[in-house]
C-alpha cells in the first residue's frame, strides 16, 4: 500500500511522496516513477525552450519519439543511460545513474511505455475540471462522497459524529477563534444556525485575518537593525472588515494588489493597496535605498507566488526555474507590475476619527463666523484703532552693534542683519528718544535669520540715560505655541518669543513701560538672542516709540493698509481681520479659536502605507538582472506573467495583475485558496508544502475534491464564508477524533480523514482562550496595537529609543491579534508557540511541543492572572465539585468525570484555587482543537 | 548512531510519533549524516559592529607609511560604502603589532597573542554585505535576507542536543546593545521552533518564566505539574493522540530546567583561579561571565553556544566610537576572557571537540571615514577583507592563512567567503554542507545556500 500517498487533499513534500519505485514490472508508472527520474538527472539540460541537443524531454511527443515501446534495447533513452562510452552516456559528466534507477526506466519501456500523465503540463498548470462526485453512502454533501470513495478503497470508514460539545468548540475555535461560551454550551442550538450565528460574528473576521496576516508579513515595525515603529494597523483592520463583510476572495485579491488603481477607488480601497507595503524596510545609515527597495520587490514577486499561486516563482529570481516551467525573464516580468509603483504613506483616518476630526473642524469654523460677525459696535470702534496703530514714532538709531559679529545696515529705520550668521546673538541699539513722553516702545519683526525663517527672542532689556527701564505687559500680534511674548522679559534668557507658523509674514510686538518715560535723552535698546534655538536670530526689524496711554500696535502689513485712503476691498477685509484679531472684546472668543486649533494640530489621524502607479503613462518594465544580483543590470524587461499558468493576462500595469490572479479561468488561484481553507480545518500542518503546486510538491492524493472545492469556490462567487459553511456542514468535519491505535498506525497524520482534525491551537488562540476562560478578554474590534504585559529587556534595538510601555486598563486584554508585532523582538509567548515573527511570508505554521511552552503556560504573567481571574470566577460557585466542573468547561468546553474532579480537588485542598484553576489552563486539551 | 546524533531536547520520551518522530520521518536521511565528527559542539564569539582587523591582527606597514594620505582612486572608485564620502584618506594604525609565532597580533589583544599557538587565524575572510544586520544575518544564516535558520538551528536540527535538560541552542549577550538584527540573529526560520536559539538572560530570569509565581515553591509546583500530567494521561488514554504523550514529557524537562538551569548560571561556586583566569565577577552581566558560562554550556552537552558583544562599529564620530578611546575598550572588555575561554577548555581537554569562533560581521576599512569632518579616527564598513581565528577540534592549530593587499583592502591570497567558512564548520562537526537541507517554498534550503567550499587549508 503506498499510503504515503495519498494524502487526502493537502499536497504532502516530496520527500514523503517519493518513496524510492518499488520495482513491479506491471506497476511502472511513468508519472510516479519516471517521471521523478527524468526530472532529477535530465531535464536540467533536456527541457524548456532550449533544449541541450535539441532533445527535450519534458514533451510527449518528443520525448516518445526517443523510446519503442517494449524494446529498450532499441530506445535512445534507454541506451544513453547503459553507454560504457562516457561521451555516450547520459548524464554527461556525470557518474552512471545507479542501476535500479535505470531498471525503472527498462521496465517502462518494456511495458509499454505509457505516458500517463502530462508531461510538459503539469497537472497544476491546467484549469480545474469539475469531477462528478461518487455516488456512496452515508454522505452529508458533495464533499463527503469524495472522502468517503477514498476511505472505501483503504477498507475504511468515516468515525462517528463527535459528541455535541465537541463539534462546537471546534466549530467556536475554527470560525471565530475562542472556545464557546457555557451559555452557548448550554444552549441546544441547531449546527447549522451555531455555524451562521459564528460566520457572522465579529471574532469571525479576527480570526480570518490571523491566517492572512502571516501570508502578508504583517508587523507593526519596519524590521532589521533601528527595527523602528511603523503605521499599518488600518490596513490589518481593512482585512479583518474583508472577512467580516465577505468580501469575494476575486475582490479581495483585486484590491490588495492594486486597489489604488481601480477607478474613483476608495480610500479604504488605497489602503488595501498595502499588502505588499508590509515588506520590511532596513533603515541603517549605510544602505543603498536602490537597492533595499529592489530587495522589497523581489520579495513582493515571491510572496505572490506563494500566497495566490501555490508556486515557488522566488526560485527564478537568480536562473530558470529548475523544476518548474518558469524561465528567469519571467521573474522578471513580474517584478516589472511592482516597480512600476510609487511607495506612499497617506493619512488614513478610520470613519470614526473622521467624524471626530470634521467636528473639531466645525467648532472652529463657528467660532471663527463669531469673530468676524457684523458688529456696528466693532466696526466704529476699528477706525479709532486704525489711528490708534499709526500713533508711532520710529526710532532712528545712532549705533547698532551686533555681539557676535552679524553685520547691521540701517535703511530708514530699518534695521538688517547680514554676513555672519552666528548661533547665538545680541543686538545693542543706540538711539535718540525721538518723543518726549514714551509709554510703550514696539518692535516690528520683519524677518529672522533661522533656516526656517523664525526667530526667538529671549530679552528685550530697554535703559534710559543709563537707567534701566520696566516693563510692565507686552502684547503681540501673534505668539508661537510655547513661545508667548512675555517669555522675551521673563529673566530666563532661554525661553522667548518666537513666531511659527506660519513663517515669513511681518509680525509686532508692543511693551509697555511700568511708568512713562519723561524727557529721556538716549535710548538704548538689548534684544539678546541666547536661546537653545541656534542662529534664531531676528534678520530685519524696526523700533518705535509712542506716547499713547492705550497704545495699540499692528504689523508692518497692516499698517501699511492703515494709511491708504482708499483700500480695496480685500485690503479693507484684512485690516477687519486683524482688529478682530487684536481687540481686547473678542479674546475669550479668540482663546477659544486657538485652543481648537491646537486640537486639531494635536489630532493623531492614522496613516497607512500604500502603493500610487507612477503617473508616466508608460508601460511597467524593469532591468533583469544577471544571476538575481542588484548591480548586475540588464535589459529591460516588459511587465508580464508566466506562460506555464496558461492563462493570458489582458492588460499590462498592477490592475491587469490582478484580475488575471482571479479569472475564473486561472488553474491555481482558487485551488490554493481552497487548499488553505482546507488546512485550517483540518490541517496539522506538517510535513504539507501548501505553498508549492509546482512539480516538486507532491501530487494531490485525492485531486478530484481539490478541484470540485476550487470550481465551487468560483460558482459561488468566490464566497468564503460560503464554502466554509459548506465544509464545517460535511460529515467529514464532524467525525470525531478519538482515534485508535491500529488506525493510527495505518494513517498517523490523518490523511485519509477516517477521523476528525486535532490540532494544537495557535500561539494566539492559546493566550484568547486563557483570557476567555478568565473572563478578562475584551471584544474591542480594530485600532492601534496593543501592548500587553512583557517582561523587561525584550526590546533592545541599537540606535532606538522606543520602548514596551505596557498597556492599561482593557488593552492589556485584547485578543492577541492586536499585540503590537515587532519583529526583531516579537511577543515572547506568540514565538514559544510556532508564531512566525512576521518578517517573510509564512504559509505554514510548524507546531511544536517544548518545556518553553510549559514554563510559559504555568509562568507567564499573563496566564498567572489569567488562572486567579478563572478561580475568582470559580470561587462564586459554592458546591465545590461543581465549581470544577465550571472551571473544566471554560477551558475544554465538556464536563470532567468524577476522576478528574477527584485530582483537581485533591490539589485544591493542598495548593489552593489558584493552583488547580493554573492545572486546567496547561491542559493539553485546553490548548488543542479535537 | 542514531542515539548519539538525534537526541532531541525535547524528546526523552518515548512517544511513538510525536513531533520529534515525525520530523525525524522527514529527515531520515540525517541520521545518517554525521561522519567522523572531529568537534561535537561549538561557542561562537561574535564582535557585533565588525571590529577593525586592521589595528587588531592585519598589520599594514605601508598603510601606517601613507598615514593621512589620499586614498588611491583606484580603491574607492565605483565602491559603494556606508558613508564614506568624496576622496577618503588612509589609516595608518596607531597600534603596535608583534609577532607571536604564526601570528601577528596588537598590542591591544595580549592574552589572544599569547594563545596564538591555539588559534587558526584567516585573514582573508570576505562577505558581501557592508550594512550591520544584513552582514550579521548572513554571517549566520548564509543569507543576506532575513529568514533561513541561524547556524545554531541548522546543527539543533541536524544533530540535536546532548543534554536532555538543556536546549541545543543558546544565546548569551553583553555588550552596550542587542546586536544589530536582534532575535532575528537566532532564529530558526523555517526549522521547528524547538531550533530557536534560546536566549539565556543576564537580568531576570535567566530563561523566560523560569521561575514560579510569587508564592509557588518547587513541591507546590511538583504538585501542578503531577496533577497536569494525570489528566493529561487520562485524555491520552482516552483520545488516543500520542502528541500529548510529548505534552507530558515536556512538563517533565520544563520542571528539570527550573533547577538545572539556575544551578548552571550561578557561577559564584567557580574556584578564584577560574574567576582570576577569566576575569569574572559574578552577578555582574558582562562578556567575561558570558564566556565562563559557554564553558559550563558546553560542558553540559549543549551543542551550540553563540555570543555576542556587541560595541565594535568604530566609525571615529566621536569619541565613543573611534579607534583610539573605544577600540582599546572593547580589547579590554573582551581579550582576556576569550583567550581564557580557550585555555580552560584546552585544560579540561574539551578543546579537542569543540570549536571556538571569533569574529565579526566584516572588516574596516583601511580609510579614516572623517563623517561630517569628524576628527576623531574610525573607520567605515568593509566587506572585502576581514579577519576571523578559530581554535579546537579538527584545525591546524597555530597557522594563519590569507593574505590582503599592501594597504589591506582586497584578499590577494586563500579568500573564505561566509559560505566557505559554513560548509568548513560543518565538516568539522562532521556534517557534509551539501546534505544538510530542509525543504520549504518548494526547494531544498541549506546553511550554505548554493555554494561553499571547505576550506582544506584549515584543517588539521
């Protein structure tokens, strides 16, 4: 019996399929056991496009043109293979494949020489046929009959039906994630409403995108050395939407390889465009950009392969596929769709922060219709303030001395700063006091010396005829958020006046004197610039003097506008600007503007990345690449895809890419899909390569389902909660587990199905369950990640401050989906068990059993407080037994028998609650789907 | 053979196909693989940053000669470096080199010159890779890209542990940081997670969750552990599944690890000639301890014991990372504790079997990089030349082999690239590099990817 296979549906590796021919003249098969050899030691040289010699042997035609059937001795194949002469024989250069290998080849020959089996084509490559089912008995649906015809063949059966509680905690597990509830244990609920009730769950979607994220090498930070934090968590929360609304897996391919190309697209169409934005990103100081970007688009090539295509298109980055009809260039014609693509961060604010954001922008477009309401109170009080602001006389300076050698020029009144542009400065002015009586002295600042254009002016220090003047309050048109005017004569010389944003307008600033100066003489005037904030220095300005008793002040600007006569009305709106802008009346109403302004500048609207087309019109093309390496460039290469998958592609950018992934027509890409399904359900997930359809993967042990799954996929409108549904309904997903030894021994991986699937659950259903059976989970969906306990010294990145900052209050428990996924220092108990860390595609996750598990589940904090939390919630039940019985079936969904409440018992009255709730949250059956 | 080679962390048990059985039924062939090991287990010192070789053991008199003279256009032009930029000058080393037998060694290593005769010195080392983590990763994966399994999963997986209570992979670090690629160093990639390389802490527990709760002893947790084990046994008896049969061994080691793991990181006990040797205080984390610890790893059967310091990327910005404050620091932290590390493995008779590796991600150049007029000395990363020693089972003890150019830029004699040196470790341990694979996305990986040659030079 070549057990080993058939595997039932999952795609099992070579290396188990491939077991050496057993030598049975009447069983030669060519696809199983010449088909491998040809593979192995000849179509290296022998196939393909160019074949050495002109002899190919990945064709029927040619290659039966070299064997006579039932005459070996009279076949070329044959014969090269037994030469003596080594320029004879075949594999050139190469030792004399060994005898019994050669035996295989003689008796198919001998035997006919039947091709079996495509040869050029392999099965992958051709478009599903849709098999009638077999007709048998005891089937719920379509499915069964495929598995039970299998079963019939190996003397076999399908088990009985698990006991209802089974199949609905693996029911809860598979569709959402987490062990039911004792309410929904209770409940007799009908299967088939338990299966609608979970697919239209929220937790459905969560649970889906847990697959999906791994294939798409979701993280939370961009990888390799700083490792540093980036914002993709819209695009998580766009997949698990996807899920949730069943978005058609056709469509949901569509838009996460080129959503931003599909006409008016959404914006959460933009951001499913990230898919392929989760590669990683080394940001070291030494790497080349080029290439770092070259080496995200090779991987964006591979992870396409795997995830749609079930094919290892990554192996042809660097030759011609050894294995698989895929030719280099044409790596490279893949690659083309992606380099066509600009990469772009956007703001992505979700529906709610939007809302949120629109408001605060409605307030402060309210309060600003306030400000600059008709008020003919106002407007008669404005044309006294427009005389008010003109009543200054400027200054004339005798002296200006700059402290760090700045060169001054004077023109007019106006002072400018050139040459040296020193880090820190003070400015010495020296002038006649031009009025007799001064109560305020204002400087207009008309530019400063900064990159940016800012200044800060930490003092303005005034003496008189040698005697220092006080002042008493400063106003200013406008003041930088931290940087208000009375910081310029508060004694610290760091701290000061400053004037962002926006930059490079004029702006002023009035101090008004403690007590009017009498009949000064000289004036001279300090405006130090010693602040942290180097070269801050102010470029241009002017002093004047006034001798009002309410002086009011204006910038340059509005000034200038003050004087005209006749003002347009645009001018004459400005200076309505600005006295509303300055007048004592409205400043409740103008602090009210300024602190909504502040909360929209403070707004964290989240962003994501994603891909923008490069507007050039052009054709995608990129450089092939000699040997794969980046600075081996070639010629350039048109976008295309590979001519094994058969099937045209009709268009040439991202957008062509991915309707041609999901034509109805395409041999893989529904197969794949349902392959994964498939093994979410049932898979063990060992020893299968679902990422690899192509000829080195094995054989599909029972074809028939696998092709009649991906045309149902199709006929329902690429559906999954669909075909899900029609999966979990099947007789085959409800056997139950229990298995035997002498059926263990005939199937121990269980690919036959005469059992139901058990599995040990994944990293992060693990943790769900323990919060769930404690009562601690919180069903929050979506948002920023989170940060749940993690012990100290995890994060370690050279070059990163960034730190764990444990979460408060409900984040500390949410589902595991949303702990924040670093790569380079991954959730520790998520990488104990099997969780990949997110920096390639994963297709597969391995399972493994180790003692770090165990220290995990008896040690980590987040289970200590999960196992009191589960006894506190115990401790409400008095009958002791019956509390154990609760406890026993929030972790494992059934009853305990009287022996196992007899254990848990016994080590409550030794360790107490806590101990005994600890036992059952480290059970194998509470960490496992059966 | 099969029980010398296979043995398993994390399968003392005798389940019949748990998940060891079954990765086994899918390596068959490994059991076969081991020939004639002339080493059994191997502690590899890796210098995080790339530590200079030319102010370390490639002395350059030429290069100290044109000292501050532009460099030879030749030499830079179409090279591409982290940061060096415009017309760069070279660096003459401001250390003294002697000669102590084969080797030439600074003056800032003298307890490595004096166990030369010890050491198999290769001056010739090259890689492709001028950025920290990627060079790091390929340095221990054979790959640039991060992914393939560490060097460290490759032997758990190909040869398993010798110590049932202790993983067959384990990390220590010390050093101003987590070297550059992070955990990503110590992956398994595609291998099981038994291969990961475990970290075993400086603060803390020494291995996660390795110790109780507040308030649980051992016999309280004796307690649990029978109490999860007896129903544990029941559900197998019931359902049938051998995995569980590994559940239950694996409580067994975690509850063995909880005591052998402590007891093995304490090295207070060590005789004051240990400590006087090494240059250890214990309690402190240091490099010193780090390698005491190796010793007792391997000591104990662990197969694969990887440090890293990390603190050697001596670019001269300012003085915390030149060649003439920080350089003779890192000397300091870490010569006299390796050369240690040596010598007492060689009086215990373990250096017979086991191999120790020093070295860094790639070399320096023989340019002072001068970032943003800096004045202090450093110098950029250099891919094309470096040098690495390695001492233990199967070398030609006491030789240097390679040569670089006159100003040390470019290997002129005996290059070993990164693969080279793999496939040579792995024939060492008795492992032919060409058969050591792991089938994942479709194709046979190996540690040495698709090259690697052995270096014959090398070998005793």
């Amino acid at each position: 019996m070549r057990v080993a296979l058939f595997v039932l549906l999952l795609l099992g590796t070579a290396r188990i399929a491939q077991d050496p021919p057993k030598p049975d003249p009447a069983k030669v098969s060519f696809s199983r056991d010449v088909l491998p050899i040809l593979k192995d030691n000849c179509h290296q040289c022998h196939s393909g496009e160019k074949p050495r010699g002109k002899i190919r042997l990945d064709d029927r035609d040619k290659l039966a043109s070299l064997v006579v059937p039932g005459k070996s001795a009279e076949s070329r194949l044959y014969r090269v293979l037994v030469a003596e002469d080594e320029g004879e024989r075949m594999p050139r250069k190469k030792p004399a494949l060994p005898a019994a290998t050669i035996e295989v080849v003689r008796r198919w020959i001998d035997g006919g020489a039947a091709i079996d089996a495509g040869v050029a084509r392999h099965w992958a490559y051709e478009k599903p046929v849709r098999p009638a089912p077999p007709v048998v008995k005891g089937a719920r649906n379509d499915i069964d009959r495929f598995v039970i015809a299998r079963l019939i063949k190996e003397g076999l059966a399908l088990a009985p039906e698990a006991s209802r509680e089974k199949l609905l905690r693996r029911l809860s597990l598979d569709l959402n994630g987490l062990p039911p509830t004792i309410d929904e244990l209770d409940a007799n609920e009908d299967y088939e409403k338990t299966v609608d009730r979970l697919l239209a769950s929220p937790r459905y979607g969560e649970r889906m995108a847990r697959l999906w994220l791994d294939l798409a090498r979701y993280a939370d930070t961009n990888g390799y050395e700083k490792d540093l934090t980036r914002t993709m968590w819209r695009w998580r929360d766009w997949v698990i939407d996807a899920f949730n609304r069943d978005l058609p897996f056709d469509q949901f391919t569509i838009e996460q390889i080129a959503g931003d190309l599909l006409p008016n697209a959404t914006r959460e169409q933009v951001i499913a465009s990230g898919f392929h934005r989760n590669t990683m990103t080394n940001e070291e100081g030494g790497v080349d950009p080029e290439e770092a970007r070259w080496e995200r688009l090779v991987d964006r090539v591979g992870t396409t392969g795997f995830v749609w295509l079930g094919s290892t298109l990554a192996c042809a980055q660097c030759h011609n596929h050894k294995y698989d009809p895929f030719l280099q260039r044409e790596f490279y014609g893949m690659l083309a769709f992606y380099d066509h693509a600009d990469e772009l961060m956007i703001e992505a604010p979700t529906a709610e922060t939007a809302k949120r954001r629109e408001a605060l922008q409605a307030d402060l477009a309210e309060l600003e219709t306030q400000l600059h309401a008709p008020n003919e109170a106002l407007d008669k009080a404005q044309a006294a303030w427009e005389t008010a602001i003109l009543e200054w006389t400027a200054l004339d300076p005798e002296q200006i001395k700059s402290e760090a050698g700045a060169t001054l020029m004077q023109a007019a009144e106006t002072v400018t700063a050139s040459g040296k542009n020193p880090a820190r400065d003070t400015y010495t002015v020296y002038a006649p006091a031009a009025l007799k009586t001064i109560t305020a002295i204002k400087l207009d600042a008309l530019g400063g010396r900064a990159p940016n254009g800012n200044f800060v002016l930490g003092a303005i220090k005034i003496q008189a005829d040698g005697k220092d003047v006080a002042i008493a309050r400063a106003t200013a048109d406008f003041s930088q958020d931290g940087f208000p005017v009375e910081h310029a004569f508060d004694a610290k010389a760091e701290t000061g006046w400053a004037i962002s944003p926006p930059l490079g307008k004029p702006h002023s600033a009035a101090f008004e004197l403690k007590a009017p100066l009498e009949s000064a003489t000289t004036l001279v005037i300090r405006l130090e610039f010693q602040s942290p904030h180097a070269q801050h220095v102010i470029g241009r300005f002017r002093l004047s003097v006034t001798a009002s008793t309410s002086p009011m002040h204006a910038p340059d600007d509005i000034t200038a506008m003050a004087r005209l006569e006749k003002r347009t009305d645009a001018q004459q709106k400005r200076l309505a600007a600005a006295y509303r802008g300055a007048v004592p009346a409205l400043a409740a109403v103008r602090a009210k503007i300024a602190a909504a302004k502040k909360q929209l500048a403070e707004f964290v609207v989240p962003t994501a990345l994603v891909f923008k087309e490069k507007s050039d019109g052009k054709r995608p093309t990129t450089n092939f690449r000699v040997r794969g390496g980046f600075l081996a460039k070639g010629d350039v290469v048109d976008s295309g895809v590979p001519a094994a998958y058969g099937q045209p592609i009709e268009g040439v950018d991202r957008l062509a890419l991915a309707k041609w992934l999901v034509h109805p027509d395409h041999p893989l890409t529904a197969r794949v899909m349902v392959n994964r399904l498939w093994e979410l359900l049932f898979g063990r997930g060992r020893g299968e390569s679902s990422e690899d359809f192509g000829t080195q993967g094995s054989r599909p042990t029972n074809p028939e389902l696998l092709d009649w799954l991906a045309t149902e996929l199709i006929t329902r409108k690429w559906s999954l909660k669909s075909l899900l549904k029609l999966i979990v309904m099947s007789a085959t997903y409800r056997q139950s587990s229990t298995v035997t030894a002498a059926l263990r021994e005939k199937d121990p991986l269980n690919r036959l199905l005469a059992r139901g699937p058990r599995v040990r659950l994944e990293a992060e259903a693990i943790r769900d369950s323990a919060l769930t059976a404690g009562g601690l989970l919180v069903e929050k969906l979506g948002g920023p990640s989170v940060f749940p306990a993690q012990p100290e010294g995890i994060w370690d990145s050279p070059y990163s401050g960034e730190r764990w900052m444990n979460s408060k209050g409900g984040d500390a428990h949410r589902r595991s989906l949303y702990t924040f996924w670093k790569r380079t220092a991954a959730y520790p108990s998520f990488m104990t068990f099997d969780a990949p860390s997110r920096e390639f595609c994963t297709v597969r996750r391995v399972k493994t059993t180790t003692p770090l598990q165990a220290l995990t589940l008896m040690n980590d904090p987040v289970y200590v407080e999960a196992a009191n939390a589960l006894a506190a919630r115990m401790m409400k039940v008095t009958d002791e037994r019956e509390r154990i019985v609760l406890g026993f079936r929030l972790c494992t969904s059934r009853r305990p028998d009287d022996d196992e409440i007899d254990i848990l018992l016994k080590l409550a009255a030794k360790r107490g609650w806590n101990a005994a709730a600890g036992v059952l949250l480290n059970l194998d059956e509470t960490v496992t789907k059966e | 053979m099969k029980q010398l080679t296979r043995r398993h962390f994390f399968a003392q048990s005798a389940c019949g196909i748990g998940t060891i059985a079954l990765g086994s039924l899918l390596n068959e062939s490994l059991f076969a693989l081991q020939d004639r090991p002339k080493a059994k287990r191997i502690i590899y010192l890796f210098m995080a940053g790339a530590p200079s070789q030319i102010d370390l053991f490639d002395p350059k008199p030429k290069l100290r000669e044109l000292d501050r003279k532009p460099c030879p256009e030749s030499l830079f032009k179409n090279e591409r470096f982290a940061f060096i930029k415009g017309v760069p000058k070279l660096l003459g080393s401001p250390y003294d080199f002697a000669r102590h037998g084969h080797a030439e060694v600074s003056r800032l290593l003298p307890h490595t010159a004096k166990i030369a005769d010890d050491l198999t010195i290769i001056r010739s080392m090259t890689t492709t890779q001028f950025n920290h983590a990627p060079a790091q990763i390929f340095m221990n994966s054979g790959h640039h890209l991060i992914g393939r399994p560490s060097m460290g999963s490759w032997m758990s997986y190909g040869l398993g542990s010798e110590n049932r209570d202790l993983p067959g992979f384990i990390v220590l670090v010390s050093g101003e940081n987590a070297p550059d690629a992070g955990k990503s160093l110590w992956s398994n990639g595609f291998l099981p997670g038994e291969h990961q390389g475990v970290e075993f802490r400086s603060k803390g527990d020494p291995v996660l969750y390795l110790s109780n709760p507040k308030g649980v002893d051992p016999t309280a947790r004796r307690d649990t552990i029978d109490a999860i084990n007896a129903l544990n046994r029941r559900h197998l008896e019931q359902v049938g599944d051998p995995e569980i049969e590994t559940r239950i061994a694996s409580y067994e080691l975690a509850y063995r690890m909880q005591t052998s793991v402590p007891e093995l990181m304490d090295i207070a006990k060590e005789p004051k000639s240990v400590h006087e040797l090494y240059g250890t205080e214990p309690g402190k984390a240091s490099f010193a301890n780090n390698c005491l610890l190796a010793r007792r790893l391997v000591e104990k059967g662990v197969r694969f014991v990887q440090l890293y310091h990390r603190g050697w990327d001596n670019h001269g910005t300012n003085a915390g990372d030149d060649i003439v404050n920080r350089l003779p620091k890192l000397c300091a932290e870490t010569d006299r504790a390796a050369a240690a590390l040596v010598t007492d493995l060689k009086q215990r008779g373990l250096l017979d079997d086991t191999i120790v590796i020093w070295g860094g991600e790639f070399g320096r150049t023989p340019m002072n990089e001068e970032r943003d007029g800096s004045k202090f000395l450093g110098r950029d990363h250099h891919p094309r030349a470096f040098t690495m020693w390695l001492a233990g089972g199967g070398l030609r003890h006491g030789v240097t082999i390679g040569a670089t150019d006159e100003l040390g830029y470019n290997v002129i004699a005996d290059p070993v690239d990164v693969n080279d040196l793999h496939a040579t470790i792995l024939h060492l341990m008795g492992v032919d590099h060409t058969k050591l694979t792991y089938k994942f996305q479709g194709r046979d990986f190996r540690l040495t990817d698709v090259s690697g040659k052995i270096v014959t030079k090398i070998l005793a």
